[in-house]
C-alpha cells in the first residue's frame, strides 16, 4: 500500500494530499466531499456531525472555514464532479432492474 504524505495548512485540521486536495486531517474525508454532503442534505455543522460522528465540530467547522475561504476552487471541483457525473449518466445504458423498473412504469 502506497503511504501518502500529507502538508499542513493554516486550517488546525485540514492537510492537503500530495496532489494538493484539502482533506480533513486524520481521516479520508475530502472537503469538497463534506461541503457536497452539507449542500445535498441541507446539513447545519451540528446536523454533519451526527451522521459522522467520528468528526469532531473542530474538524467539521474547520473544513467548512477552509471552503469559504477557496471557494471558487472547489466550487469549480463540484461543478466538475457533476459534470462527470452527468455524463456517465448520458453514457450508461439503464441496468436490467431499472430497465424492468422503467417497463412497468414504477420510474421514469
């Protein structure tokens, strides 16, 4: 297994990869990962902790200072990932239990 190494920040809890991706340190939570969580579920910070709660609300509000204070940079990373995302969509033909799904009308 390759070992990473990580570089702090001036964030007390967020280190970046080799490949320059903010992460929460201590753990493999990207923050772009947790501020799409955040977005996706209308989570507050106290609402993220409760669905992870090996975060710690030091962790989570340091992440979320971290993205406002690059958020054009992960705004374009999230923009991206949907990108991404939507055209796998576009590109990927429905499973056989989506397609029978779809057949009898229980989805569109």
């Amino acid at each position: 297994m390759e070992t990473q190494t990580f570089r702090p920040t001036e964030y007390h809890h967020i280190a970046l990869n080799q490949d320059n991706i903010p992460l929460i340190a201590g753990t493999t939570i990207k923050v772009v990962e947790l501020v799409m969580a955040q977005r996706a579920y209308g989570w507050t910070p106290e609402e993220i902790q409760i669905n992870h709660r090996y975060l710690s609300m030091s962790q989570i509000y340091s992440a979320l200072a971290y993205y406002w204070d690059h958020k054009q940079v992960i705004d374009a990373d999230i923009q991206r990932r949907e990108a991404y995302v939507s055209r796998l969509e576009r590109e990927t033909a429905d499973s056989s239990f989506v397609a029978k799904l779809r057949a009898q009308g229980l989805i569109q």
